[in-house]
C-alpha cells in the first residue's frame, strides 16, 4: 500500500524550474480561440485573432493538420458545428477548406503559418496540439513553424503523447498537461482515459511546467493535491464571465476567458 501510495503521489509530479518564464503569461488574460464573437469574428479565425492582439490580450489557440499535411487552427474534430460540413478536418486538404467559411462570416480556417506572422510576438500564445489525426506528425510541423518564432508561447495538449515527443525533441519550450474532470465533464471517454487523465497520472511522463485544469473542477482530488504538493503554475481554462474569473485567482495563475471581455487594470475594454 505504500508503495502504490509513493507512486500515485510521485506521478503527479511537475516541472517547477522555469516559472519566472509564465511572467507574461500572468500580465494578462488570454482569449480562448481569438476574441471572437458570433458574427463576422467566429473563433479560431483571423478575425478574432486579429482583435485579441489589438486589444491586448494573450490567445489560446488550437492546431491540427489537414490531409495534405497543412497546420491550421480548428477546435474540432469535425467541421460541422462551424462550417455546416459533416467531415472531419483531416481528411480534407487545406484547398477544401478555404471554400468553407465559418459560421457566418467570410472568414475561413487559417493557416497557422499566417496567424503567427500577424501576431508575431506582441502578446503570449498558449498553442494546445489536438489529437486528431497523427498527433506526432502535428507536433512536428507545428515545432518546425514555431521554431524562429519571436514571441512568448508554450504549448499543451490533452494527449501526454503530444507533451512527451515535445520533452523529448525540444525541451527548452514550455509544456503543459491539459486535463478536467471527466467523471463530471460532458465528454465521452474511456474509462482507463478518465481515470490517468482525470488525476493528472502522466505528469511523471510528461513533466509539464504547467497544469491547464478546467476551472469548474478545481476541486478535483489529484488536482488539488498536486497543487498542494508541488506548487505547480496553474492555467484555468475555460471563464465564461468575470465573477468566476477574479473568484478563482487565487487558484490559477494564468486564466483562459470565453465569451465575455473582462476587466483588465480596473477597466472595460
């Protein structure tokens, strides 16, 4: 029983010795998909990009490949929600796509090469690699198109696959392990899937530097254990309004909004 004790305990584990990296990171709040809305800035558009970094804020932001071997920048699996199109992203080429806009609007899904020449380094990104499709070959060309970038960014993903291949290939860049409580979460997983990621298992693989947790369930046993035992920097993903926000401070370091702007140095932008 001890030993299993010293085990679960010793997997929960993070990367403690680059926090003073996170400062930009904690000088702003960061804005899920682009601040986008629903008209003419759908999310993960250039639109909402483009209005994320002139008002300030840092951008969270999810990339994943197309057929032909393009990363560009998709919360979903399948097309459907944004584009009315019942395909999934990877089994279309990046020609495709540009005849489907998004929502309704103009915009259509970019390429991440070119969302990176607009930020270009003004405010901090958190780049989460999806799982979709081949995640090793994602993070290879999303690692080789970050790689002269000149701005702050780090990057996560739910897939400890993903965060492992980047502690392995490139480990002075920043990682992070994304999690939530599946038991209570509306997401169809596995049961073994629930369990490691549920209780953050894989930080013993992964050694992130940082712990994305949904903030609905901080209260989460290995969460908060973790939390307490390591001190590890804390991004709180996904705030749908400011109360929420300013009450859960003190548990994250670095916040993730959507879908309301907040306040930032005691003003409204």
């Amino acid at each position: 029983m001890a030993f299993l004790l010293a085990g679960y305990l010793l997997a929960l584990k993070t990367n403690n010795s680059r926090k003073e990296r996170f400062a930009p990171y904690k000088k702003q709040y960061i804005a899920h998909r682009g601040l986008y809305d629903r008209g003419d800035r759908p999310e993960n558009s250039m639109a909402a990009y483009k209005a994320a970094v002139e008002a300030g804020y840092g951008i969270e932001m999810d990339v994943q490949l197309t057929k032909d071997g393009r990363a560009v920048l998709l919360h979903d699996k399948n097309l459907k929600r944004m584009t009315r199109i019942d395909r999934d992203l990877f089994e279309c080429t990046y020609e495709e796509l540009q005849k489907m806009p998004l929502g309704s609007s103009k915009e259509t899904i970019p390429l991440f090469e070119d969302v990176l020449k607009l930020v270009n380094g003004r405010v901090p990104l958190i780049i989460e690699i999806k799982p979709h499709g081949n995640v090793v070959n994602t993070c290879c060309e999303a690692a080789r198109l970050l790689k002269d970038y000149p701005g702050e960014y780090c990057v996560e993903s739910f897939h400890p696959l993903a965060m492992m291949w980047y502690r392995l290939h490139y480990p002075q860049v920043l990682r992070g392990q994304l999690a939530s409580d599946f038991f209570r979460e509306d997401t169809k997983v596995s049961l073994p899937v629930a369990v490691i990621s549920s209780n953050l298992l894989t930080n013993i693989l992964v050694d992130p530097d940082f712990v994305a947790y949904n903030h609905l369930y901080a209260d989460q046993f290995s969460f908060k254990l973790c939390r307490a035992l390591y001190h590890p920097v804390c991004v709180g993903y996904t705030f749908k309004n400011f109360a929420d926000l300013r009450r859960e401070a003190e548990t994250f370091d670095v916040e993730i909004f959507d879908g309301f702007v907040p306040y930032k140095e005691g003003e409204m932008l």
